[in-house]
C-alpha cells in the first residue's frame, strides 16, 4: 500500500481508513478503438497517472 492509512477492499477499491473515502477504483474496460486511437488513449493515460495493462 501506498499510505498506512489505506485498505484495499475485495472489489478492488483502495479506501482511505480515517475519512472512509474512495482514493482509487479499479474497473475493466472494453474498447474498440483504430490502433492509433488505443496509442492515443494509452498515452492519455500515462501523462494522468492512470495504471493500465493489457489483457488477452
């Protein structure tokens, strides 16, 4: 974990244990993009801090 004060729960949510708040969520996604839009997107999400991977 990042902080001490955090707890990941079964569905994926990273939840700050002194306020209760949502810090981080974990959804899948599918998308259907050209491959110059999924290069765009994966960009996007890079330069925002936004973790992906890849899934086959």
């Amino acid at each position: 974990m990042a902080a001490e004060h955090q707890q990941e729960t079964s569905t994926g949510k990273i939840v700050d244990t002194d306020t209760g708040e949502v810090v981080s969520l974990t959804r899948t996604l599918k998308i259907t993009a050209t491959k110059d839009q999924m290069w765009g997107l994966a960009s996007y999400m890079k330069k925002n801090g936004i973790k992906f991977e890849a899934v086959m």
